[in-house]
C-alpha cells in the first residue's frame, strides 16, 4: 500500500469519525446537566 493513499483513508475516516465523536461529546454533557437539575 502507498502511504499517501492510506493517509487519504485515514483522513476519510476521521473527517467521519471526529463530528460523531464532537457531536456524542455534546450530547452527554447536556445529559448531564440534564441529570444534575
């Protein structure tokens, strides 16, 4: 494999991944003050 191909994957994968993970971030800290009211 070249390595300039699998950084293209790499970057495709967390150019998807990273907003979910942001996003399950926020999520769990509005459920948590949520919790704490």
């Amino acid at each position: 494999m070249k390595p300039g191909f699998f950084g293209h994957i790499f970057l495709t994968v967390l150019s998807i991944a990273y907003p979910a993970l942001w996003y399950s971030g926020l999520t769990k800290i509005r459920t948590r003050r949520r919790s704490r009211r």
